[in-house]
C-alpha cells in the first residue's frame, strides 16, 4: 500500500501545480467563480482569454463519474453500503431497484415506442450508459429485440446517425487523413485486450448502399450479438470504421455528415490505407484476434479475405455466414426431402456477388460430403446454377464473353444436351429441375418467385426448398410459397417472426416460415475461434459451423415447418457451434490455446460473459 501512494505522489504534486497555476481548479473553487461571477462572464466574453486545461481522472471512480461510467454503472441497483462508499448518497433517489425490475421497466418503456427507430435509440442510449443493463436486456429478450438492435432497423439508424451523433466513443474511427498513424490511433482505445474487431467501409449497407462514415451502427450492432448471443465479453470487442470518402452526394451535401467529404477513394490508396490497418491490428494485438468484415463491397471483401486470411482468422458474415446458414438449413430438412446435400441441384437467382458467395460454400460443403468418393470441388459446382436478368448462367448465352470472373465457375457448357439456355427462371427451373430455388440480392429483387415457378418447383419435387434471401422485400411471400406447392415447400427468408406470425392457409393448415438468420452462427464461430486462439478461419470451418447447427433442429421444429431451432436460447446454439468450431481448429492445428480443454461445450458455457451487476467494494 505504502509502494502504491509513493507512486501517486508525483501525479498529485503536477495536480497541486496546476492548481497553484490556475490551469485546473477544484469543484468547489471552480463551482463557486462560476456562479459568484456569472453576470460579468456573460458580459466580458469575448474579453476573456481561452485557457487550456488538463483533463485529470482519479484511477479509482466514485460518485457521478461512476454514474456515468456505463461499465460500471448500476442506476438504481447500488446498495446502501455501495452508496455510502462510493459518494453516491444523495445523488441517487431513495429506491434501491434490482437489475430484473430495472430490465422490466426498459422493457416496458421499449414496448411503448412508436417505430423500431425510436427502440433502437432508447438501447443505444442504454448502452451508453448502463452497460450491464443493456446486455442482460438483451440475452433475456433476443427474439423479441434482435430485429431492433441488428437488421433491419439498423440500417435505417445508421442513414440518420449525422442527427443522432452523441458524443461518446462508441467505435474506434480511422480515415485517411491518419493514414502512417492508425497504431498510435489503435492504442487510444481504452481497452487494450481486444480479441475481435468488426470493422467496415461503409460502401454497401443493406439497399442503402454507400453511407461512408454513417455506417458505424453496423459494427457496434454486430458485436453488440457476439456478446449477447456468443458471450464474447464487450470489452474485449472493438468497433471500427475505415473512413475512405463516400460517392453519397446527399451525405457530401449535409452540412451534418461526420465523416470525410470526399469521393470515396479506391485502388492503390484504398489497399495501402488497409494494408496499415492489418499490420496495425497484428502489432498491437496480435494475429489471433478475429476481424469480421461488414457491409463492404463483395469484391473488396473477396480481395481482402484472400490477402490476410492467412495471416488472421479474417471472415465475412455476408459471405460465408450467410452462405454456412443456408446449408444448416438444407442439412436440417434431410429428413424432409430424404436428400442429402449432394443429392440436391441448386439454383441460385440474383445479381452481384452475393449469389456466387453462397454457391462456393455450397459447392465446397458437398465436395466434402462427397469425399469418400474423392469427389472435387468442379464436380461439386456440375450442381450449382446460377440465374441473372439475362436468364440461366451458361457458355451458349450470347454474352458469355463478358461475364464477371466470379460468375464463371458455374457457368455451365448450356442447360441440358436438348436445351442450349433460359432466358427466364421459368424455363430454368423447367430445364434443370433444381430441388433448392434461392434468391439472393442486395437490393428489390428484379427476379421473382411467381406462381408458374412454385408451382413447377412443387411438380418436380415432393418437397421443394424455397429460400428467398433478398432484402428489402423478397421474391415470393410466405403464404403464396406455401400456397402455390400445395403446403408442401420447405420455406425460409430472412423476415424475423415472433411465435404467433404462423401462415394459415385458406384450407386452414398452419405453417412456422423458418428465418434464414445469421446471428445463428456468426457469435459462434466467433466464441469458437477464441476459445481455440485460432490463427485462421477457412470455409471448411463454416460448413463444420453449418452442420452443427443443423443438429440441434429437432422434429417437433420441423413438424411446424421450421428448419432452424427456436433462437430462445441462443447461447446453448452459440456453445455447440463453439465447440464444433474449435474442435475442428485443434485438428487443423491451428489452434494456439493450450492445453486443449478437455470438455470444449462446457468450456464455451463457462467462458461467456454474463451480464450480472457486480459488487463494489
């Protein structure tokens, strides 16, 4: 203890001089010049000369800086004993309220809102000042605020963050006025054990599209479910947002845009600002910590992975997450269809690269299943079809010399020996008979699921998969899916529902649609790369994710027509996907924690972050 107060002797001594110096005063000196003289400050303003001071923090907080601390912060849980030591008598209302009644009563008031804008407002504002409080509102309650804290209202959030802008450091922000200082920028973040980054440009936010620097709420919603649903503890998580300009007129335009205004800057001066940004993460903590890329351009997102994915467990939720739950979901419904993965023809319709993205990991998952049989990834792809607005991705369409690289793997030599292409998904589905029909698009899909099409998925198949996975709006609603196969597709899109939104059908048989959604998998990836140390994340790793989760969907979930479990207990999913994750890094060797635990699951379970107010002393 004596060690201790001799090594705060000089910071008290430089406080004693500034306060002889007149740079800093105390609360009361300062309290008592500002009301004493506030008439002749409001008079003399301008005569004043400004004065720098220096902001200087006890290491230990009490009383309102502890109230404003959000980690620490209880409102109105602190007990009287907590009260009396930390300064907080007086400052609080008489009523010592329990985190259960406190989360009550924010749930409540959540309820009460009007739009979902205004709920995640509120649970921005919770988060930013009661931490704790926040995060056991969520684990408790996941199904009901998933919606609100991750999309589709956050996306409609971060197009008003200029408005919204507080204060408070919610993300770390990197632009490239910093480029040759984004380590010295790194270690400004409070908290120096961070072992998972999302991070994002800000160029491709839902059908937003560009929103530059506006787009923070992606990443802090993200991480905000890698500890709700994954237990990863928040203070090990970090935000980021890689400033690079923005085409956004309309944001370049406001005179509110936080961000750089600027053209958004691409080529040599984008790769070299993210070039420094890997090494700086990899110098100041390391190249286990896991980078979730976010709301990126396919492709930067594509050319990123390849470059560091050796080098760090680099992954993408739009490309590999959503990819590895759509699997889940067709590996659950085997008992459905009586098919097993390589059993299937897929075709995937959509634009961009959205939809090869599913197709790799679809392919890579049925060259493993197929592997006793030393069936490659090329013989894999024979199952994949692809469909743009030109109609059926194949050689013997007129412009097959200028399609995109990433469209052809899977373009195909013609539809079949009789049939050299198809100009609409029509004549495809028709053609190739697929047992899986997936829609995906960033944007309104121009591609629909209509009634011809269900109704010939429903006559070449006894139990049809229907996935339409775009947003905003999808290619064919539940009801009429389900109506048009006569009951007997096996649907899932990415609308979130609550246990009463079952589809009932004029003949009055009632149907669960499935929600193909990724915070299923993500929290657990994440929680097993960690627990593992990892040092790399490979698509096999998510196809491994996949079947786990597969699992866990029981017959009763499918009997009501869902193919993925209830999302309730999240973290019971998060801690099987963990253990599925991990154990295969460990085979792998790229596993760094050792010893392995003996009992990964529970490893996973005991390692999460519980968000439970803590006693102070």
């Amino acid at each position: 203890m004596l060690r201790q107060l001799r090594a705060q002797l000089p910071r008290f001594s430089e406080q004693r001089s500034l306060l002889a110096s007149g740079q800093i005063c105390d609360t009361h000196t300062r309290s008592s010049t500002s009301f004493s003289g506030i008439g002749d400050t409001d008079a003399n303003t301008d005569e004043r000369p400004v004065s720098s001071i220096t902001p200087w923090v006890r290491s230990v907080i009490s009383g309102a800086d502890l109230c404003r601390n959000p980690k620490y912060n209880k409102g109105l849980a602190f007990t009287e004993t907590e009260r009396d030591r930390l300064y907080l008598r007086g400052l609080l209302p008489p009523a010592i309220l329990s985190q259960d009644v406190q989360a009550d009563r924010a749930l409540i008031n959540i309820r009460s809102m009007a739009n979902d804008l205004d709920r995640h407002s509120y649970l921005t504002a919770l988060q930013e000042r009661n931490e704790s409080l926040f995060y056991k509102l969520l684990v408790d309650n996941i199904k009901e605020l998933l919606p609100i804290v991750h999309m589709p209202t956050v996306s409609e959030y971060c197009a008003k963050y200029a408005l919204m802008f507080r204060s408070l450091p919610r993300a770390l922000f990197i632009s490239l006025k910093d480029k040759g200082m984004i380590y010295q920028i790194m270690k400004n973040w409070p908290e120096r054990r961070i072992k998972a980054i999302c991070v994002t440009d800000g160029e491709r936010v839902g059908h937003l599209g560009d929103l530059g620097v506006q787009s923070v709420g992606v990443p802090v919603s993200k991480l905000a479910l890698y500890t709700a649903c994954g237990g990863i503890p928040p203070s090990v998580c970090l935000p980021m947002v890689l400033d690079c300009g923005t085409d956004n007129q309309e944001l370049l335009d406001s005179p509110f845009y936080v961000g750089l205004k600027q053209k958004r800057v691409r080529g040599l001066e984008y790769q070299e600002l993210l070039d420094e940004f890997f090494n700086a993460v990899q110098r100041r903590f390391g190249n286990t910590v896991l980078i979730h890329l976010e709301d990126m351009q396919y492709e930067n997102m594509s050319k990123t992975m390849a470059q560091y994915s050796g080098n760090f467990p680099v992954f993408s939720d739009d490309i590999q997450g959503l990819a590895a739950v759509v699997i889940a979901g067709i590996l659950a419904a085997a008992p459905l269809t009586s098919k097993k993965l390589a059993d299937h023809t897929f075709l995937i319709a959509g634009e961009g690269r959205a939809a090869t993205s599913i197709a790799s990991i679809i392919a890579a998952a049925i060259a493993r299943e197929r592997r006793h049989v030393n069936e490659t990834i090329l013989d894999a792809r024979k199952r994949v079809w692809l469909l743009d607005s030109k109609g059926l991705v194949v050689r013997s369409r007129g412009d097959a010399d200028e399609l995109d690289d990433h469209k052809l793997p899977y373009c195909h030599r013609q539809a079949t020996p009789e049939k050299q292409s198809c100009p609409d998904l029509l004549d495809a589905v028709r053609t190739i008979k697929p047992s899986v029909l997936i829609g995906i698009s960033s944007m309104p899909p121009t591609i629909t699921f209509d009634e011809d099409v269900c109704q010939e998925m429903g006559a070449n198949n006894q139990r049809p998969i229907i996935m339409p996975l775009s947003q905003p709006g999808a290619e064919v609603k539940p009801k009429d899916a389900y109506t048009w196969t006569d009951g007997r597709c096996i649907f899932a899109d990415r609308d979130t529902r609550t246990d009463s939104s079952d589809v009932v059908l004029d003949d009055g048989r009632h149907f669960h649609p499935s929600t193909c959604e990724t915070a299923y998998l993500f929290p657990g990836v994440g929680l097993g790369t960690l627990l593992s140390r990892s040092t790399k994340l490979r698509d096999d790793v998510f196809i491994v994710a996949a079947e786990a989760l597969a699992k866990l969907v029981t017959d009763e979930d499918r009997a009501r027509g869902a193919i993925y479990p209830p999302i309730g207990p999240i973290r019971n999913i998060s801690a099987h996907i963990a253990k599925a994750v991990a154990q295969k890094a460990y085979d792998a060797g790229l596993a760094t924690e050792q010893p392995k635990p003996s009992d990964l699951q529970t490893a996973a379970l005991q390692n999460m972050y519980e968000p439970d107010y803590r006693n102070y002393r």
